[in-house]
C-alpha cells in the first residue's frame, strides 16, 4: 500500500497545470467519440486505435469496446457494471472475433454468467 498525502497530487497539479484526475479525461475522451444517443462515431474511433494494428482490427468491436468502456466510466459508480459482467463481456467479444478456438473461453462465459 502505497500513501501519498493528498497535498502532494495538488503541488504537482499546480506545478505541470495538468489535472491528476485521470477518470475526468477518460470520460472527456469517451463524450468525443460517442454522440447524444449513446452511438460510437466511427471516424472518433479510428482516431483512438492504436495506428499499430493498421486495417488488423473490427470497427464494429471497437465500437462494441467503447460502448463497454463507457458504461464502466459512468458518472454515478452504481451505474456501472460489475467486474464479473465486465469480463464476460469481454470474453464475448473475444470469441465472437476469434477463428473459432474460444472453446475454453465460451465454456468459462457461460460458467460466469450462472455463477
């Protein structure tokens, strides 16, 4: 465990002029992408994949992840989803991009989502 005294965080904010709140750029982040309706906008999304993976990826996942992303930084902490619900749907977007070799992973989803 690590202590650090809340003043510390103020000093640096006041040093850089950079806000330590990294929740509050996330969701600023996510309001960029994400029209009134709650829909990704594509050409947002693009922006934000790592240029890296080239065309090596699925818009409609990342839109699936940001959607995911976005319900997991909701204002109002009971809003948002359980880890657990977090991770199956993760599990379920992986296997639904996977070439087929997500047997363990569907077993463990559908294990999760009983439990």
């Amino acid at each position: 465990v690590i202590k650090i005294d809340k003043n510390e965080f103020k000093s640096l904010e006041i040093r850089t002029n950079e806000s330590v709140d990294e929740y509050k750029s996330l969701v600023a982040l996510f309001d960029e992408v994400i029209d009134e309706e709650g829909n990704p906008i594509e050409e947002g999304l693009r922006k934000l994949v790592d240029p890296r993976l080239g065309d090596n990826y699925s818009i409609d996942s990342i839109k699936k992840m940001t959607q995911l992303a976005k319900t997991c930084t909701n204002r109002d902490p009971k809003q948002r989803p359980r880890m657990r619900a977090v991770v199956v749907s993760l599990m379920k977007l992986n296997s639904s991009i996977d070439d087929g070799s997500s047997t363990d992973n569907a077993a463990l989803t559908l294990a999760m989502e009983h439990d």
